[in-house]
C-alpha cells in the first residue's frame, strides 16, 4: 500500500498565522514569547489562528532551522505504567545504532498535555514522531499532519492514522482474555481497568470484555475502574470491591499486565488461592507477568517488535525511501498460564 498524503504537511510559517489573524507578523511573534504585552482580543485572535493553522513556533536558533537535530520523539500515554517500555526499548534499540536519540514525553493520559507537549517536541525540531498510542485531541492531530516529519502511531490500529501505525486488535485481545476465562467455567468475571478518560486502549479493551460476557450469556456488570495515575492500592481496592459486590466473584480480567500482578499480589495478601478461588487474567507485555507466582495468563503482545518496525518506518522515511505497509498489525498470542490452569 502507498503512504497516503498528508493535507498541508508543508511547514507553516509566521506569516501564514498573521494573514490568518489579521496582524503583523512582528505581533504573532510577540504574542507566541510575550503573551502578557499584548491585548487581549489580539493574543485571543492569534491564538485561535494557531491553533486552526496546527502553527508549530520554531524554537531551534534560526541558523539551525534548516539541519536535522538527530532526535525522535516518543510520545507515552503515562509514565506511571511500565507498559510501554518495552515499545521504547525497541525504538531505542534500533534508532541508537543508526546515530539517533530518542525523547521521551508523557501526556499524562491528557488531549490537551498532548499538544502542548507535541508543540514543544516539534518547536525543537524532532525529525520524527512515534506515539505509544493513537492521537486523542483533534488539535494534536492537526499539528501531525502539517508537521512535515514522520509520524507513527503504536499500540492500537486505525484505519485512519496520522501517517502510519503499528499495533494489534485491542477490543479482541481483551475479547480472547475474558474468553478464556469462561472456557475454565468461570461465570462471575469482574473487569479492572485503568482510567478511561484520554485512553483509547482502555475503552477498546472494556468493550472486548463486554462482548465476550455478552456472547457468553454473562452479566457484565462487575467493573471496577481505577483513578488515575493508577498504582497497586488502587487495584487493591478494586479488587475488594469487587468482591464487596459479588461475593461470589471466581475470576477478574485486567486490562493490563501491572494491574493483574497487583490484583495476584492482592488476593495472595487475603488469602484467596489464585486460581482455586481466583482466576486472573491480563494482557500486555510486562516481564513481571511472566515471573510472578503463579504466572498470569492472558493477552500478550510483541511490544519490543512493535517498536522495532515503528523505528524502522521512520529510518525508511529518514533515508528518502516509500514505506509500502503505513499499516502494520503485530497481533497478538493467548498465554494460558497457571494463574487461571494451575
């Protein structure tokens, strides 16, 4: 497949947010480094010609406008999960030996930290831009297309990414984890789940519980999801209130690797035999799923090899030549292991 076109990927410039405006370029200038010295209905009229432009403020020295800097930026949905390091791990592995750095940036699960925080990586001039998700914001995904770098987005498929994408089937993962769990006889299944608002993956993930207790002839109505930033208390609590809910509760899909320990580690602490009286079920790409006692069972996904072909889109692109798959499903695998067989 081609790479499709990006409306507008030419680079923007100052006059460009002046005509729109209605004013000097000397005042967008003003404006975009010295708000407070400006009135009000002027910074109010060049601030909406930004943001309906995708205007990204150069914050390179203009003599090196024009060069390269060497650097991708990585955009995480949070740096309070470990999900997506070993996605970083594989973009970093592949991008180092070829002489470029990686940034790292979190949007805190928030559409409008995510374009500030693009603004800011794309001020600096980032040769290309990888996203451990796909875009939230409208306005991100704006200053994407008229970027005129690389873009990839990871970790959920879209038929319609930014530029090109790299993930798996996120609703059928979560689909096949709670499935497997009705295949062992479990029938009172509870859902943890991190928070939803800014999460794409986890409202896909809650849907793929939803039909595979509906196809099931099961009641979906046990649901615990967790504030944010999530740690292994807020599972803790989850968990018991769950139970709280339905003492009859035999197992709890989790929508991801760090919660599904932390719901183990729970039950363990109550003394709750896993899977005898519990069975946990996670998904994602967490070594310590592996490692745990006993092992979690569920979705796995290839985080490392998604970072790998995501670098190696932008190295191709870099380098002047075509990407022929903008779209790339890493899929994933069942990992039925003692936390729900033993």
């Amino acid at each position: 497949m081609t790479r499709r076109s990006r409306p507008n990927s030419g680079r923007l410039r100052l006059e460009d947010v002046a005509a729109a405006a209605g004013v000097s370029p000397a005042t967008v200038s003003r404006t975009l480094r010295q708000p407070d010295l400006v009135a009000e209905a002027t910074r109010e009229a060049v601030q909406a010609a930004v943001a309906r432009l995708g205007y990204i403020p150069d914050l390179v020295a203009g003599s090196l406008a024009s060069v390269r800097t060497g650097q991708v930026a990585i955009v995480v949905p949070s740096l309070a999960t470990p999900a997506f390091m070993g996605t970083v791990r594989g973009i970093s592995d592949t991008l180092l030996p070829m002489g470029l750095q990686c940034v790292l940036g979190d949007r805190n699960l928030s559409g409008d930290n995510e374009t500030s925080l693009l603004t800011s990586l794309l001020g600096r001039r980032a040769d290309a831009v990888i996203l451990a998700d796909t875009v939230e914001s409208p306005a991100s995904r704006v200053l994407l297309e008229r970027c005129g770098v690389p873009v990839v987005e990871t970790w959920t498929l879209t038929r319609d990414p930014v530029d090109m994408n790299v993930g798996f089937d996120n609703r059928a993962a979560a689909r096949a984890a709670t499935r497997h769990l009705v295949a062992i006889g479990r029938r009172r299944i509870g859902m943890i789940c991190g928070p939803l608002q800014g999460n794409v993956r986890g409202r896909l993930r809650r849907r793929g519980f939803l039909d595979a207790m509906r196809s099931a002839g099961l009641a979906p109505d046990l649901f615990a999801e967790l504030p944010f930033p999530p740690n292994l208390g807020d599972v803790d609590h989850a968990l018991q209130s769950l139970m709280a809910a339905a003492p009859d509760l035999d197992a709890v899909f989790c929508s991801g690797d760090t919660f599904a320990v932390g719901a183990l580690f729970a039950a363990q602490r109550r003394g709750w035999a896993v899977p005898g009286r519990l069975a946990i079920a996670g998904l994602g790409d967490l070594d310590l799923a592996d490692q745990v006692v006993p092992a979690i069972s569920g979705a796995r996904i290839p985080g490392y090899r998604m970072g790998q072909i995501a670098a190696g889109m932008v190295m191709r692109r870099l380098g002047g030549e075509a990407v022929e798959r903008r779209i790339v499903d890493v899929g994933f695998t069942l990992a039925e292991r003692a936390s729900t067989l033993g």
